[in-house]
C-alpha cells in the first residue's frame, strides 16, 4: 500500500481565492508529480520533480505552481482560482530505479465557483 | 512514443475470468509495458508491468505477444471492486519517462 497523502479530499472555494493542495509521501522518493484529471477524461501531467528544489512544467499548461523544499512533501498552489480549476488533482510520487513505477494519492476534487 | 489502443469498454462477470486487450504495434526494444487501473474517484493504482516475458503477481497477470505489439491482462477471478478504468502504457523503465496516459478501458463486473 502506497504512503501518499493529499489534503484536502474535496474543497469548494469562491473566485479569486488563494488555496493550496497539500501532498506528502512518507516512502522517500525522489520523484513527485501532479496530474490534473477532468470527470472521465485522461489524466494530464502538469507539474514534476526530479528532488529537492527541482520543479519543472508538465505537458499541460497550467497556472498554479509547486514548490519541492522537502523531500516528502510537494504542495500546489493557485493564487487566485477560477471556475476553470475546477478539477481533481492528483499527486504521486517514484523511486529512481523502481521501473518507472508511479504511486498516487487519493485526489483532491476541487470546486471554484 | 509508442501509442496504446484499448477497447473502450468492456463488461465481465463476477467471478469470471477479465481478459483486457491492448495493441501497442509500435513499442520500441526499451520500451516495457504498464497496467494501471483506477476505481472511480480515486488516484490509479499500478497493477502491473513486464518487457517480454509473461509475468504473474497477485493481482493479475500479463500475456505478451511474442512480437510485443500487443499484450493483455487478465485478472482470474473478477469482482465487483475490479470495476475500474484499465489503463495500457508502454514507457522506457527510467522514470525521467514521463507516462501517458490514454482513455483506457472501462471495465465492468457484473453480478
């Protein structure tokens, strides 16, 4: 069983509001990641890290940032949200050398109205 | 990258055994096959993976053709918390492989 933890499960939040996502994993790994995932849709990598103070952009564009100050955890941040963030976010994290192998918390389902 | 195609959805009954297809016609030597599935709602949980020979865990098995353009997993005896989205990746090992992710298949067990 993976040891990845998002918080919070859902959140439901105004326009213009500033709200993290917070993701740790007690496991270790080098490497985290965010997803971004539409009702029924593909998942979308929008962020990674490769370690500590390694962030870099995914595939798809995305307004909010990260940061990777610690091993274990690798928080996202939206200054200001808007309807259009309305989403699930999904972290998780690998080892190098485990064969690519991605392990994920549960997701953060996210409401702006 | 090599591209994945699975049906879209697919329907089982309980107890019997899942057998999902994926046809990966372009994989590269390098390139390992990943099985991944998620239940509604929740972050996916990785099942699976193998280059070409068949492998067997606790959770299913992988069958890979011989000529590694098409592989399938199956999962012997299905229950109703198998219902999930059935993803098929083929990515190189090094995780600086970024996966991606396709449409899957949706899997349903029926009583």
């Amino acid at each position: 069983e993976a040891d990845i933890y998002q918080t919070p499960r859902y959140l439901v939040i105004g326009t213009g509001k500033k709200i993290t996502l917070e993701c740790s994993q007690t496991m270790g790994h080098d490497k985290m990641y965010w997803y971004q995932q539409d009702p029924g849709m593909e998942l979308h990598l929008i962020h990674y890290s490769y370690g500590v103070n390694s962030t870099e952009k995914g595939d798809l564009s995305s307004e909010s940032t990260v940061s990777r100050i610690r091993t274990e955890h690798f928080p996202l941040t939206l200054e200001s949200a808007r309807p259009s963030h309305t989403s699930q976010y999904l972290c998780a994290s690998s080892a190098t050398g485990d064969k690519n192998i991605q392990y994920f918390g549960a997701g953060t389902r996210l409401s702006v109205l | 990258d090599a591209k994945t195609t699975q049906p879209p959805s697919m329907d089982c009954a309980e107890g019997r055994a899942a057998n999902l297809p994926c046809n990966h016609s372009t994989i590269s030597g390098n390139e390992y096959v990943y099985w991944y599935r998620q239940i509604h709602s929740q972050g996916p949980q990785y099942i699976i993976h193998g280059l070409k020979n068949n492998e067997t865990n606790e959770m299913a098995s992988l069958i890979i053709t011989e000529d590694r353009k098409s592989s399938t997993l199956i999962l012997p005896h299905a229950t109703l918390r198998d219902t999930a989205v059935y993803y098929c990746i083929v990515r190189p090992p090094g995780s600086n492989y970024q996966l991606i992710w396709g449409a899957g298949t949706k899997l349903i067990i029926k009583p």
